[in-house]
C-alpha cells in the first residue's frame, strides 16, 4: 500500500525533526522553541537554514 502524507510515522519523523532543529538552535544560542515552532511548517529548509546562516555568524 502506498502511504499517504496522514500516516503516523510522517507525522513522528516530522516531530522528531522539528525537536532536533530545537537543539541545533539552542547549541548555536538561539530560541529552541521558536526554531521547533518555525520547524513544524518548515521542516528541512529550517534545517538548512539553521546549519548554512546561522553557522557562519558570530
């Protein structure tokens, strides 16, 4: 069966993601519930962001 985008795990990993996202923005110290909160609408592309912009500034 093909699953669809309802489907629990799409919706675990897509938590899981946002909460790894959380940490990753605290560690550069950033807001962690901000980050998790962009990261839920977001999801990867907050992850680029946050590993290429946010690793060059100081």
């Amino acid at each position: 069966m093909i699953e669809t985008i309802t489907s629990p795990g799409y919706f675990v990993g897509w938590g899981t993601l946002a909460m790894i996202n959380a940490g990753i923005a605290q560690s550069k110290n950033r807001s962690g519930l901000i980050w998790f909160l962009i990261s839920l609408p977001l999801g990867p592309f907050a992850t680029l962001l946050l590993i290429t912009v946010f690793s060059f500034r100081k």
